[in-house]
C-alpha cells in the first residue's frame, strides 16, 4: 500500500471511531434517562400498592372513606 492510501484508511477509521465514540456517548445518557424514569416509576408504584393496602385495610374494618359516604341532603 502507498502512504497516501494509508493516509486514507487512518482518517476513514479515526472518523468511525470518532462516530462510535458519539453513540456511545447519546447511549449512555439515553440508559441514565430511562434509568432515572424507571426509579419515578418505581416510587409512583411503590405510594400507590401503599394506598390500596390502607384503602383495603379501612374497607376490612368498615370504614368509609369520602368517595363511600352519601352526598349531603340539602
């Protein structure tokens, strides 16, 4: 091979390499996001099985929660 040609297939690498090392880069903080939003998830989830098991506890001892009582008579 010529120099000249070896000139080219080095620039032709480092610009691919260059490219992958970008990727890797936007993947990263894409998996950082969604790891981030999957913790939300999680603790959303986490509030919500709380509240079920107290509303079932509170329907268990017979206790009527505001969207249980009747409406006011006027």
């Amino acid at each position: 091979m010529k120099k000249k040609e070896l000139q080219n297939l080095l620039e032709e690498l480092q610009s691919q390499v260059a490219f992958q090392d970008d990727a890797l880069h936007a993947l990263q903080s894409a998996l950082a996001n969604q790891q981030q939003d999957l913790l939300t998830l999680q603790r959303q989830l986490t509030l919500l099985k709380q509240r079920q098991d107290e509303q079932a506890q509170q329907a268990e001892e017979g206790a009527t929660t505001p969207s249980q009582e009747a409406p006011p008579h006027y």
